[in-house]
C-alpha cells in the first residue's frame, strides 16, 4: 500500500517498551493534577488492550515537526471525536511520546465505575450532564483556570459527542475554549494550540449499536453508555479488526488568535487539511 513515508507502524514503532525512566519522565512534565507513577503504569500494562481492540494503529509521529516545538510547552490539544476509544489511545499517545500530559475534559458519562479512580488520578476534568447551570459553569471555569494558572495541559474535543458517521463534526462547542482563552490572557500564558486528528477505519468501535439507547443518553445517568459501550467494546475485543489513525496538525498560539471562534476555525481547518492528505490513502489499509 502507498502510505506516506512518515506514517509509522505501532507493531514495530509505537507499541514498544519507552526508554525513559520515570523520573527522565516527571523532569518535562508539568502537571500537578496528574499522577504520573499511576499514569506509567497503566499505559505500560495497556498495550495488549490497545492491539486486541484495534487490529492497525498507524500514527503520524512527527508532521509538520509539531512534536520537538510541544516539548516542553503548556498545551491545548483540540481533537475531533469519533469513540470513547480516543480516551484510551490518545492518552497513551501522549506518555509514550513524552509530550506534555493534559488534564483530559470528558462528560460526566465516562467517569463510570470502575474507571472513576483512574479519571481523577490522571487529572481528567468532569463536565456534569447539566453543565449549563450556573453553579456548574462556575466550577468549571475554575477549574479551567486553575488548570492554566499551574501551567499544566488540557485536551478538549470542541465537536462535543462522538461522531458515528466518520466525518469531522462542527467544532461548536467553544465553552472549555472560551474559559482556556480568558485564563490566559488574563495570566499572560503562552499556551500553544495542538490540532489532532483521529479515525476510524471502517468506522468507529461504538457505531450506534442502540439507537433507541443513544436516545437517552443524558436521562438515565450512566446506564445507556455503559451498555452501549460494553457491547461495542466487547465486540471489538473478541474480534479485532479495522485501523486507528491519529495525526498532529500544524500548531499555533492561542494568544494569536481574536477570540474563541477564531481558535476554532483555524482548529477545524488544519484538522480537515490533515484528513484529506491521508484519509484516502487510509480507507485503502488491507484488513
């Protein structure tokens, strides 16, 4: 298959053991949300998972040299959304590449049980189901510039829910945006924006399996997602199959931006330039 030339395969590349210690580690890191000895450890233990769920993850490790300029750096990475699976790779993603290590924002829906305790231990941001009252828009911008105010990363996905149809949604949801874009300028904080881009080659792992249940996601508390996600994910782990692709676009720096909606314009815009180089050539992968 013709596959660019810096397109990696995870079986020989990106699926090994890291060489850096822990302390080598926690010397880049600048997180103090994150538990990084806990986060080693379940990224270490987690390989055979990633594999038994996806049967190919090819990545772009180094496009458009965005890896050496984060290093170091207070990010925010914006990704597209496509399965709760994004969670797990991405995250992996970042420790076995030594990039900085966010505080991931999810809803209320994935801190189940069972998976609450490595959440919080990672520094994951809730966001309740009802996040338009007040009292919850409150502490959430607090938490939001808290997270800025100690320097540490955050990864958002502004598109909101998952994506089951394979396109790149609308990024409309500019609430965490807004609040990462105030603290900044209001503390004179550098943060540099980190564009990713992921799919799913056929298609997601979770694909609606339960419409009627997708319906009441958000009425039952955490009951549809659970179920929803047990069968896909179980599926998936019995049979293997289809390709993962993750890619970093070009990055820029929030404070160059007017406002919210520019950072999301610009977001989408690299993001999309990213999936018309490879998507195509990715629809392809021999199964």
């Amino acid at each position: 298959m013709d596959l660019p030339p810096d397109v990696i395969n995870p079986p020989a590349i990106v699926y090994r053991e890291k060489t850096e210690t822990l302390e080598e580690i926690t010397q880049v890191q600048s997180n103090p949300f994150v538990d990084y000895q806990y986060l080693s450890k379940i990224c270490q233990n987690k390989i055979w998972l990633l594999r038994r769920l996806v049967k190919f993850a090819p990545c772009v490790r180094d496009d458009y040299s965005a890896i050496p300029q984060l290093k170091n750096q207070q990010v925010l990475y914006l990704s597209n959304h496509k399965s709760h699976f994004d969670y797990i790779q991405q995250m992996y993603d970042f420790w076995y590449l030594n990039l900085p290590i966010p505080r991931i924002v999810g809803r209320e829906n994935v801190f189940i049980p069972g998976l609450r305790k490595a959440w919080e231990k990672c520094g994951a941001i809730k966001i309740p189901f009802d996040s338009m009252k007040k009292v919850n828009l409150r502490k959430v911008r607090e938490t939001i510039t808290e997270t800025i105010a100690a320097g540490a990363s955050i990864l958002n996905y502004p598109s909101g829910g998952r994506n089951y149809d394979g396109k790149i949604g609308d990024f409309n949801k500019r609430g965490i945006i807004d609040f990462v874009y105030t603290a900044a300028r209001k503390l004179n904080k550098d943060v540099i924006v980190q564009p990713i881009y992921i799919t799913y080659i056929p298609h997601t792992i979770e694909k609606n399996y339960f419409p009627i249940l997708s319906k009441l996601k958000g009425r039952f508390g955490n009951i549809p997602y659970i179920i929803t996600d047990l069968f896909a994910f179980g599926l998936r782990f019995l049979n293997p199959k289809g390709i993962i692709f993750r890619a970093f676009g070009e990055p820029f720096s929030l404070l160059d931006c007017k406002n919210k909606h520019e950072i999301c314009r610009l977001t989408q815009k690299k993001i999309e330039a990213v999936e018309h180089l490879y998507y195509n050539k990715l629809a392809n992968w021999p199964d």
